[in-house]
C-alpha cells in the first residue's frame, strides 16, 4: 500500500545542547527539491555519503553524513534524510532553517512515529513503546519497553483477536443456522476455546500491569490532620530531610512530590497539608489541593497519631472510598507499643515510628505487595493505563460471552465477542479515534 501524500516534516532530532553529533531529519513523500538543493545531487539509498550541507548561496553550511532511505523501506514508511552533521545548537539551527527554506514544515512532537503509525510500519503499543523507551528511567522498565517495541506485546494481542474471530464466525454461524437440528452453541470446544481465552487474558493482564507499573510507578499520598507526622513519614521512606517538620501544626501547605525507588518499583510520594477547618486562605489553599492530590492517588496513607486512636478513628470527611488506603499510627516511640502490621476490618493498619524508623519497611513492604509489584516477572511488556482498561474491558466482554453460552443466547454472546475484539483493537490501533491518537503522539519528545 503506498503511503498518502504527505508535506515535508524537518525537525533537530538530537537532544539541545552541545554533542559530537547533531541530526537533522526530514520525512515527506517528496523529498527531490530539497536533496538537490541541500546536497547538489540525491545520495545513495541506505548509503553513508559524506557531503557537504549547503544554503542557498551554495556555501556549505556544514558537511557530514547524509542518509537516504527512499520509501518505503525508512522509519516514516516516506522518503527520509537524515542528516548527521555537527552537535552544537547554532549549526543545527541554521541547517534547520535551511530546510524550512527549502518547502519543509517543522514536524509536531512524536509526528515522525505518528507517520510510522499511519503507514503501518508501528502498530499503536509500538508506537507508544518508542516514547517509553526513551523515557525510561529503570533499566526494567527500558527492557520492558524493547520488549514492546519488538511487538511481543501486539504479538500477544494480534493472537487473542485470532481467537476471537474464530469464535465470532462460529458463533455466527451458530445463529445462522439455528432453525436446523443441530445445535452448534452445545459443542464443548467453544466453552474451552473461550475459557482458554480468559486465562490468556489473565496473563497478558498481569505481565502488562507490572509494565505499566514500571512505567508511570505508584503515586501515595499521605494525608490525615495536622501535626501527626505526614512529613516526618515523607522524610522516612525518601531517607533524607526533604520536607520541614515542625511541632507546629500546620506546618505543611504546598503539596511536595519526592520519587523514590522502592526494591525496584518507581514511587511517587505526596506530602499533604494536614486536613482541618481553617480560616486561614493559605492553609485552606493547601487543604484544598490535598483533596485534589487525594482524588488521583493509586494509594493513600492515612497518618493518625499513636496517642489518640479514638481521633483518628475517625476519617476526614469526604476521603475517597473507592482509593485503596493503608492506616498508619505513627509516633509509636512514644507509647511504646511494638512496630506491627495488621488487618482490621479489611484495612490494613500500621503501626510505626517515623522518628526512629521502626515499622517503615514493614510499610515499604505493604506498598510494594498492594501495588502487585512482582520484581523480575518474566517477560514484562511495557503498557500504559489505557492498554490495561482495554484489556479488562475485553476481559469483561469475554466473560458476560461465557454467561451467555450457558444460557444459550447466541446473539449476546455474538456481541460481546464483538466487543471484545474491538477493545484489544485500541490497543494496537485498530480502533482509535483522532483525539487520542493526538493526545498520545503529542507526548512524544521533538524529532520522534
Ligand atoms: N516522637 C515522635 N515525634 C514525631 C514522630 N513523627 C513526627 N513527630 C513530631 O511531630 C511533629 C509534627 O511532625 P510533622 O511531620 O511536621 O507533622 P505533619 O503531619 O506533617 O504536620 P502538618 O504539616 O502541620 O500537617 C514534629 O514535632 C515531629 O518531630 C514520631 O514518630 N515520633
Ligand atoms: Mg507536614
């Protein structure tokens, strides 16, 4: 399939600063004008060629190495140079310009993988895998994100749509055919075929949440009223005084962020501003975003003091529920009672000393084991959120299919295999409108 007709896209695709090495690379569907302009003549396809860059008096403006991959067989799936001249930001600049000149546009960030993309050369998760490649900041997480990049993971997804399709024409013929004797819905591989395909599903959903995990980390946050420790507990588990604490109550008002690694998984930690009725604007202010930073925490430290149980019984008022929440009593040094871990009424309650340290690591330990962090889990792919709720929806689909197999309701059943393969397509990029694959290209770093 030949690609559409697309502009010319130029773009610095080295990082800013000084290096060795800069990069100039162009992507369009017709890139004549420019080679002849830029280089004199067309280099070698897929060929080193070193050349002089010129402007348009015809003076070089730098020389180096000029790549040419005619389409399709380049990055874009279009024609595409790239030039490697020197990295200093002034050189780049006017050779930059220089394109602009010559008829180029200069690219969107991540326009060059949206090009991939489009012309089929990445499917979407290989797409998303290059911008987690590069942003990786473990080396689990850079593996995971190759692993990806690869299409272990599309080849995962592309093999459960395999499935499903088999199941759908099944299924479909089942309905056609129900007015004769036989009853296909009654055949036994079906209800294993679909069995199996939960199982897969279960799989891929747990090596992709452990990729998504080391991917975006775990945001805590550590809430309750003022003076009970939530900085003192910040300051603990990042190992070193990052945030003021003070016998004052109501020390904290800004939200103040601390990542950590914890055994591996990234961490990120939110200090709040203890939470009560203020009068004053700034603390009120603070106490506000602490409900913001509250609503879209993955986990939440409630810090009561040791001292007062019965206080601390009782929850902040509109604390979300649907938020997994981890209690902690923290100034056990001062009552004396032993660092524990225990489960009251399904939450889980620590007890701990965030001036001594005792009782940390068993929270340290509890965050990992609720986030469902398992360090070195074979095969990890890099996923993102919206690849997990596709998964689960999916999931969902396939499991309302196996209901409506027992009860024989072959039309239900026909949807929700339906439904289930439209969701695996978002992943790959089937199935996806403009708007998120705008909001996804346009995280990309410049030149990607
Ligand atoms: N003995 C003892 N004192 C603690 C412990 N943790 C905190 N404190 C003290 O309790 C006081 C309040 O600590 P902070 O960490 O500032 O409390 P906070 O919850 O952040 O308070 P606000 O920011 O005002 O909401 C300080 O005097 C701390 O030294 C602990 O484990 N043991
Ligand atoms: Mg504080």
């Amino acid at each position: 399939m030949a690609a559409p007709d697309r502009d010319t896209i130029t773009a610095i695709a080295t990082p800013p600063g000084k290096g060795g090495v800069g990069i100039v690379r162009i992507s369009g569907s017709n890139l004549g004008p420019v080679l002849d302009a830029l280089l004199g003549r067309p280099p070698r396809p897929r060929y080193a060629e070193f050349r002089h860059f010129l402007d348009a008096d015809g003076r070089a403006i730098d020389s180096g190495i000029a790549l040419y991959f005619p389409a399709p067989r380049s990055f874009t799936g279009e024609n595409v140079l790239e030039l490697h001249g020197h990295g200093g930001p002034v050189v780049l600049d006017l050779l930059l310009r220089r394109t602009l000149q010559l008829g180029c546009r200069l690219a969107r960030p991540g326009e060059f993988s949206e090009r991939a993309y489009l012309n089929g050369k990445l499917d979407l998760a290989q797409a998303e895998a290059i911008a987690d490649l590069i942003d990786s900041s473990t080396e689990e997480s850079a593996r995971s994100a190759q692993r990806s990049l690869q299409g272990e993971f599309s080849a995962h997804i592309h093999h459960l749509q395999e499935c499903l399709v088999r199941l759908r024409t099944y299924v479909e013929a089942a309905i056609d055919f129900s007015d004769e004797d036989i009853d296909l819905l009654d055949d036994a591989t079906l209800g294993h075929e679909i069995t199996g395909l939960l199982d897969e599903l279960d799989t891929i959903d747990t090596k992709a949440h452990q990729g998504a995990l080391l991917r975006e980390g775990l945001t805590t946050v550590i809430a309750g009223r003022p003076n009970v420790g939530k900085s003192s507990l910040l300051n603990a588990l990042a190992g070193r005084d990052l945030a003021i604490v003070t016998e004052i109550p109501g020390t904290t008002r800004d939200l103040l962020r601390e990542s950590l690694q914890v055994g591996g998984l990234p961490l990120h930690i939110v200090d709040t501003a203890g939470l009560r009725d203020s009068e004053d604007p700034i603390e009120r202010e603070g106490i506000r975003r602490a409900r913001d930073a509250l609503a879209n925490a993955d986990c939440i430290l409630l810090v009561c003091d040791a001292r007062h149980t019965e206080a601390g019984d009782a929850l902040p008022a509109d604390l979300p529920e649907t938020i997994p929440l981890i209690r902690i009593f923290n100034k056990i040094d001062l009552t004396g009672a032993p660092a524990s871990l225990t489960v009251q009424r399904e939450t889980t309650v620590i007890h701990l000393s965030a001036r001594t340290g005792e009782g940390v690591d068993l929270l340290r330990q509890e965050i990992i084991r609720r986030a469902g962090y398992k360090k070195g889990t074979e095969g990890v792919f890099s996923a993102r959120r919206r690849h997990l709720d596709a998964i689960r929806r999916a999931r969902a689909a396939v499991a309302n299919a196996r209901l409506y197999l027992h009860t024989k309701t072959a039309e239900l059943l026909a949807e929700e295999l339906r439904a289930a393969q439209k969701a695996l397509g978002e992943i790959t990029g089937e199935f996806t409108n403009e708007d998120l694959l705008n909001r996804i290209f346009s995280s990309f770093c410049l030149g990607k």
